[in-house]
C-alpha cells in the first residue's frame, strides 16, 4: 500500500517539497499561521503594508501558497503526486474500491462513481475524497470540487488531531504515514482549488458553511482508518468541537476581508491565472 521507502512522495511534475509542517495548526488556526507566514512575509508586508488579516487567510488556507518549488503550469489541472493514492500522470488512482471509477475515460462512468461516493458519504476517508476533488476539478465540477476538497481538508485534520501521537509512529507506520498523505495532499491540492474558489468569496462561504454544519458529526475514525491508534473517545467532541470552529473563523474572515482578499489574489496574478475557468453542473446520477 505504502511505497518500498515508507515515504509518501509528494511531487508536482518538477519538485518534491517538504511536507513536515505542523498538522496541529488548524487546532489554534491563525496565530500560528501568522507566526510561520510572518517568518517570511515581513519584510515585504511592511513595505507593501499589505492588510494582514486577509493575507494570513490566503496564505494559510493555500489560495495563492504555493509549495516551495511548486508551479502550476496549467491551472485548469491539478498536476500531483501523492504516493500512493494519486499520480496525475494516467491518472493513477488506488484509494480504494472507487478508484477505477474515479480515473474513468468517460464522464457517465465518472458521474456515477460520484453518486456511489456520496451513498457512502460517512465512511469515505480522505484520499478517496481528496482524489475525488481533484477528479471533479480536472473535470471542470469545479463548483463541486470546492466542497469536495474542503470536506477532504477536514476528514484529513480531523485525523491527525485524533491520532494517538505517542502510537503514530514513524516512516514506514501507517499512522504516520496518513498524517503525511493528509498533509501532503492539503498543500499540493490546494493551490489549484483555493485559486479557483476564492475567486468567488460569496460561492466558497455557504460551501465551508455546510463542510463546517457536516463537521460536527464525528465518524467512526476506528471503521474508516483501521489500524491506526487514536487518542481516548472521551477526547474527540472536544477536539473536533477545536477544529469546527477554526473552520467558522475562515468564514468570518472570508466575510470581512472579501475586498482585501480579491485586490491580494489580482497583485500576487492568482486571478489572471484563474478567473477564465468554468465550473459545469455535475449531472444527477443514481448509482447503479
């Protein structure tokens, strides 16, 4: 399931990034996104004085965070390596029984995986979601992509706030392995998805909306991700009740900041390389 060398590699067509950031972030949300961003954005946000509140959202939630060496040649495809659930060469899929679906020819097939996919909403874990977004995206379901992506991001921090750290173990572990993926996925993903979607601050808030409403049920994590060893029940609510309310505070953010966030997206060329993409309807489709 895991490659030979235990590590997870996540490459766009030219680079392999550094994925070890920190995946307790979204637990204290911006102070600490500020404190990273401001590592390396002082210097120009005092000369630009940009506004910060709205700057540390873009780059914090990827709109316009591009990994270190990452490029994105074409924006209307996501271009990723996420070993070994994505290749966007082929595609690649293994995410499990909806891989074949998912990386299907025609666009019937496809539409009715997705159907099967949303049958199975509760259990799905996130590869098979992330895979799912990027799917739709390349796709042109943008619209749809966007809820897609950010349900994914959510399942993806949900656990690696729930796991066991002291049993997650290293390289090689599958614990560890899915905080990587998790990680990996949220930083090579996003660039392409928060491009398009905050473009349209007023069509992403009711999505992150609803991604945060769905948040608080919490999943059976022990059916979805077997194997992996989790902190005591009794300490879930708590942690995801964290985690709901980080995600309330991008939407506030999103709300007050929509001006800031639309000049920052046309000074830093985000929307001139993605405000000529379309988003198609996604047919409905019962599953067979």
């Amino acid at each position: 399931m895991f490659s030979p060398d235990g590590l997870h590699r996540v490459l766009s067509t030219k680079f392999r990034p550094r994925i070890h950031l920190s995946l307790a972030v979204w637990q204290n949300h911006l102070p600490l996104a500020a404190a990273e961003a401001l590592g390396e954005l002082a210097a120009p946000l005092l000369e630009m004085k940009r506004n910060l509140p709205a700057l540390l959202v873009i780059v914090f939630f990827g709109c316009a965070n591009l990994t270190v060496g990452q490029t994105i040649n074409d924006p209307a495809r996501v271009e990723v390596y996420v070993t070994p659930y994505y290749n966007s060469k082929g595609p690649t899929i293994n995410v499990g029984p909806f891989s074949k679906g998912l990386g299907a020819n025609t666009e019937p097939e496809f539409v009715a995986t997705i159907a099967r996919m949303k049958q199975s909403w509760d259990t799905l874990s996130f590869p098979e979601t992330y895979v799912a977004a990027i799917r739709l995206y390349d796709l042109g379901f943008r619209k749809e992509a966007i809820y897609w992506f950010y349900s994914a991001q959510y399942r993806g921090r949900l656990l690696a706030t729930l796991v066991d750290r002291d049993k997650m173990g290293s390289i090689g572990d599958h614990g560890f392995e899915l905080v990587q993926a998790a990680n990996a996925f949220k930083q090579l993903v996003g660039p392409y998805v928060n491009g398009y979607a905050f473009g349209d601050v007023d069509q992403l808030v009711p999505i992150i909306e609803k991604v945060q409403m769905e948040g608080k049920k919490l999943p059976d994590m022990n059916k979805i991700y077997p194997g992996v060893s989790f902190k005591n029940r009794s300490e879930w609510e708590t942690d995801n009740k964290g985690l709901n309310e980080g995600l309330g505070k991008l939407v506030e953010t999103l709300k007050e900041q929509k001006a800031s966030i639309k000049q920052q997206r046309i000074e830093r060329g985000m929307e001139a390389k993605f405000s000529k993409l379309s988003s198609k309807e996604l047919p409905k489709q019962s599953s067979q």
